[in-house]
C-alpha cells in the first residue's frame, strides 16, 4: 500500500498534468461517481493528498476522494502510450497531452467539496505529517497525548489516527533513527527522547517524499562512506535488510513481524 510521501507525490503528478487544465474528454467508471458522466464542462480545479487518501476537488463544488488501498494505482501517461494490463479502470481524465487513470481502486466517494471532513477515513486522521504545518511540537503533543502515550511504538506508527502518512517502511526507518525498540511505549520516554523520536517521525518522512521513497540520509553516507554513487541501490537503512550489516555497527539486521506486518531492526543499536 503506498504511503503518504507516495501518495503526495501521486498528488503532485496528477495535479501537474490535469489541474485546470482543459479536458477533452473524462469518464467516471465507478458505481459511486457515474452520475459526472452525465455533466458537461468538468474541470479538474486543484489535486491534493490528506494521509493516504488523494482528493481531487472539481468546478462544481464536488469532490472525489480516492484511497488506493491495496490494488488501486493511478497513471498518468502520454495519450499516444498504449497501456498493457487487465486492471479495471475506475477515472480517467483527457488532455491535449496527457491521460491520468485511476486503476483498480474501490473505495472512491463523492462529496461535497465543503463536506470533505465528513468523509469515513478523514474525519478519523491525526495530523498529516507532510503537512507544513505539522511541527515535531505537534507530533511530540500526540506522543504525549493521554490517546497514545501508552501504546507501544510498533503499533502506533501505523495508526492513522495518531500521524497520517506514515506505513510499514517509515515505521521499521522512524524506529532505526530514533535508536528504539517497537516494544517501546512513548511514556517510557525522557524529554529528549521524545523530542528525538518526533524529529525522526518528521525528517524521514520529508526525506522519503523528497526522495521518492529513499529514507537514507545521502549527506551522511557521503562523509561516511564516500562516493554515495556507490550506494545508488540502498534505500533503507534496516528496512528490506534482513541478514545484512547495520550499517551503524555491522551487526546483522533482524526481521520480525508486528501488527500482521514485517518490521526491521537492529538489535545492537535499538534499544
């Protein structure tokens, strides 16, 4: 499932190639939204993400909110692309130059564009964590929070609740950098933990967007390794490196499973 740093960027693919942009031609192939198929003069006017769900608000005061779950996956290609798959498809969207799709997705609904808050997986989310106006205060407050402070982290950095965006990968690298074990509840925490841990939350999922899924530190590798071309195929730190050396201390990265999904460690250097 992609996460918010992927969504985002889906985001800012879609809203790049279809927002205000004249549309030759649209179809809305889902039970949820076919009644748009019926309206003349559909404009897309603005492309955002809120957590894991993509929103595309439209000229007539109407929103479509889109969460691409396991199977949804949107496409933007040129119109002359011939697409080769047997995914079904949900939305598309036609200009001059570009064809954006939704492939697959089920859980699409229209709204009011002023009623967006009211939607089932948005009403519930805690801040987003791409959003600039989320600080490491503001995550150190739901850390802090009597809702979550005595939950352990493994299960909590998955919660969409407590920060929306983060997912399976963020959670195995936020828990690397912070030097903590998923078992760890954030009352076991000092202030500078906490503080610490809020930066990690914050920093790697800005790194992550910024570098389109690449949660290392490149300036770092680059004074500790030297030429970071070297490391053009590393990723994560622990995440995806069972069996393979910390790169911290050289012990071996260990797989485990929390909350029905792989998680990464080091058992040296979490604790």
């Amino acid at each position: 499932m992609p996460e918010g740093p992927e969504t985002r960027r889906m985001a800012d693919g879609l809203s790049k190639a279809i927002k205000k942009k004249d549309l030759i031609s649209y179809q809305f192939l889902h039970p949820n939204i076919d009644t748009l198929n019926d309206l003349k003069g559909i404009k897309v006017i603005d492309v955002s993400s809120l957590g894991k769900t993509i929103i595309t608000r439209l000229n007539i005061g109407k929103s479509i909110m889109t969460h691409n779950q396991l199977y949804g996956k949107w496409s933007i290609n040129l119109t002359t692309t011939v697409v080769k798959h047997n995914r079904k498809l949900r939305i598309e969207y036609k200009t001059s130059k570009k064809i954006a799709r939704l492939w697959s997705a089920t859980d699409i609904v229209l709204l009011e564009t002023e009623k967006e808050n009211t939607h089932h997986y948005i009403k519930n989310l805690g801040p987003d964590v791409l959003n600039n106006f989320v600080t490491i205060e503001t995550i150190a407050n739901q850390l802090e929070s009597k809702k979550f402070r005595n939950r352990n982290l493994g299960g909590l950095l998955l919660n969409q609740n407590f920060i929306a965006g983060l997912g399976n990968y963020l959670r195995s690298e936020i828990l690397f950098s912070s030097g903590l074990l998923p078992t760890t509840r954030p009352s076991d925490l000092d202030e500078n933990q906490i503080y610490n841990l809020s930066n990690s939350i914050k920093v790697i999922s800005m790194r992550a967007y910024q570098q389109k899924g690449n949660t290392i530190d490149k300036d770092d590798f680059s004074k500790r390794f030297g030429n970071i071309f070297n490391f053009r195929l590393i990723r994560h730190m622990v995440f995806g490196r069972k069996d393979q050396p910390c790169f911290n201390c050289s012990n071996i990265v260990i797989k485990s499973v929390q909350n029905s999904r792989r998680l990464y460690y080091c058992r040296e250097c979490q604790t």
